[in-house]
C-alpha cells in the first residue's frame, strides 16, 4: 500500500514539475550577393548559436538573366555547419523553363562539390502567385527528380498561398518549407506583425504534414519617396535617388516575444527559425550579432547608453557606448557640464552648442549605436568635464 501511494504522488509531482521548453533550431540566412572578409568574423562569431547556413547560391531575374553569389568557399568549408544553398527564381519571371533551371541548379551543385563544399539541402525561393503555384508544383517534381534522392528540397514560401486550394498539393513536392512572415506586404505597413506571423503559422501547421521553418527578419530597410506615389525600397544596397528617407526596423523585443511565444508552444511541425540575415559588421541596416544572439537565445535585451571619455593634457575625447546587448537608435541629445573649455568640436551625425559651462551635442541624423559598440562623438579642450554630470536624451 506505501507503494502505490508513494507511486501516485509521485506521479502527481512530477505532473506538477515546470518544465522548460525545449530550444527551437534556430538558422542564417547568407544574402551578400559578394562576400567580403567581414564574412569570417560573422561565421565566427555566429557559430555557436545558429545550427545551419541558408546561403544566397543563384538567381535568376527577368531580362537580367542568371548571377551566381560570389562565396568564400574555402570559409564556409573551414565553418562546417551544415550548407544549403538558396536559388532565388525572382517571382516576375514569366515562365520557369524547367530544363534549362534545372541544369543551372545542376551545375551549381557540381561547382560547389569541386570547391570541397558537401551540401545538406536545396532551397528554391520563387514568389510565385497563387494562380502559377500547379505551375511552380510541376517544376518541383521535376527538379526533385534530377537531384540526388539523398539532397533534400526545401522552399520558401508565402503566406499568401494559404488562400489557395493548390498548397497541399505543392507542399507534398519538396521535404520542407520556409514560411517567410516579414516584408510580405505594403512596405508602408512595417516589415513585420508578430500577431500575424503566428496566425500563420498556425494556419501552415493545419495544412502540412512536414516540418517548416519561419523565416524572421533581423533587419531595416528605408523607403524612398516614388514619381508615382508608390514608395521605393532600399535595403543593402543604396540606390542613387534623393529625397528623406523613411527608415523601418524590425522590433528585437517583438521578436523575442514571438520566440518566447514560439517555444512554449509551438506549432505542429514547426522545425525552427531561419534569420534574415547574417549581419556584417558594416550593415547598417542589420540588427548587430550581438542583438540578433540575444534574441535567438530568448535572453533579456537591454541597452545603456552612456557617455565616456578619455583625456589626455586637457584633451577630452567623448564617445558613446552602448554596453547592453540591444541596439540602440543615437541619442537625440548629450549634455556635459565641462569647465575652462578653450575649443570643442562635434564629429559626423551631431552638432554642438558650446556655453560657458555646458556642451550640448545635438544628432543631425538618424543612426543606430550597435550593442557593445562605441561611437566617437566629439572633442573638447577643458580643464574639467564632470563624468556625473553628463546627460543622454533617447
């Protein structure tokens, strides 16, 4: 009898015990159209908290034909994190001309292998609309029987496709997909709505049977003031065209929130998360790594903007840092109580104001101090900047 009651409060304790949930895999996207040595420090630095590379391979694009990505092979060899590569088939092409995709898919897959690189998967990127998806279906059949039974196929998606009665179908021609939730609609509207990402998410787990992957975005872009009203979007590349430029974020702690979401209770056959994209250090239109870590760990973010100097015989240099692990727009203002100041000067993105006791740096542009980061703002010649009496305004 002590038996079974002991038998039955333990099962009931153990009904009771927390338990955390389980880490969701978390991947890059590569998208640099021409790698640079930046790249090793973003591999390296990467390594240990994403599990796998998507990396931009091809493309194809109406009148412009085919461009293959200039990779670092032998980095990406020496990383060795499982490799698939991305062909993105722009989504205005009029047709998919399967033989001819096909081989170019082909020959990229023998290029890679000559260059020592072994691939785990194949990832087709085509916004077909919904009335091409038996079309696009057509060409997955295809392409999946050219491929080696052993390479997997993949394709990113949209959430679009949920209104059409072809997905199944679709779906049942390659091993898994991307549900890519950001920049799917009006770029006025904002990149990214965690509320209905996870609408559809859970829609797509209704309707495969396969693990699918969300893609998320771990980015900016800026839109640019059209001719004919309708905005233009720049992204990592800046387009030679004036005019104010409206700039678009996604959230970190929205995005956190939806991982935290995610983890606890995640959609059936929800196999991970894809980030876009790997940032190098200078793109200026990516979330830092250090920021992008944080979010995929589900850690606390926080930023904590702060003024230091450094002086030498009455030289002031003055910079802001930014220790936490979220980055942070620059600070509209600085004020410093400084004494006996003879000169001082503001560098690039800020004005200075010079009063008798009061330097008051004011930004001139918008910018973003990256996490664990410092910024040169300026100098001063003084007898004193009091440390305790500097001030940041957001």
């Amino acid at each position: 009898m002590r038996f079974i009651v002991g038998l039955l409060l333990g099962l009931l304790l153990s009904g009771c015990e927390q338990h955390d949930a389980p880490p969701l895999d978390q991947q890059l996207y590569i998208w640099q159209r021409q790698w640079t040595p930046a790249h090793e420090a973003a591999l390296r630095d990467s390594h240990d908290d994403f599990s796998t590379l998507r990396v931009l391979a091809l493309q194809a694009f109406p009148n412009a034909g085919w461009s293959r990505a200039l990779i670092d092979a032998p980095l990406l060899k020496a990383d060795g994190r499982p490799l698939i590569a991305v062909i993105r088939l722009d989504g205005q092409l009029k047709s998919l001309d399967q033989d001819q995709v096909t081989a170019q898919i082909l020959q990229l897959l023998n290029d890679w292998q000559a260059q020592g690189l072994t691939l785990s998967g194949v990832e087709i990127d085509h916004d077909a609309g919904n009335a091409r998806l038996p079309a696009y279906a057509e060409f997955l059949k295809h392409l999946r029987s050219a491929l080696p039974t052993t390479l997997p196929l993949s394709i990113t998606a949209l959430p679009a496709w949920l209104d059409s009665a072809q997905l199944p179908a679709l779906l049942q021609t390659v091993d898994s997909s991307v549900l890519q939730v950001h920049a799917v609609s009006d770029p006025r509207r904002g990149l990214f709505e965690a509320d209905q990402a996870l609408k559809w998410a859970k829609a797509w787990a209704r309707i495969t049977d396969k693990p699918f992957y969300l893609a998320l975005p771990a980015y900016g872009v800026a839109l640019l003031p059209d001719d004919g009203g309708a905005p233009l979007v720049e992204s990592e590349v800046q387009l030679e065209r004036g005019g104010a430029r409206r700039e678009l974020l996604a959230d970190p702690l929205q995005l956190r929130q939806l991982g935290k979401v995610l983890r606890e209770d995640p959609p059936e056959h929800l196999a991970g998360l894809i980030w876009f994209r790997l940032p190098l250090a200078n793109d200026r239109r990516a979330w830092s790594l250090t920021t992008l870590r944080a979010v995929a760990r589900g850690d606390a973010l926080s930023s904590r903007l702060g003024v230091t100097f450094s002086e030498h015989n009455g030289l002031y240099d003055i910079r802001l840092d930014n220790p936490g692990n979220l980055d942070r727009a620059w600070p509209a203002r600085i004020t410093l109580q400084a004494q006996g100041c003879e000169g001082a000067d503001a560098l690039a993105g800020y004005a200075l104001q010079q009063g008798p006791d009061l330097l008051t740096f004011t930004r001139l542009r918008d910018g973003r101090m990256p996490a664990g980061g410092q910024r040169a703002i300026g100098w001063a010649r003084c007898a004193h900047i009091d440390q305790g009496g500097s001030h940041v305004d957001p």
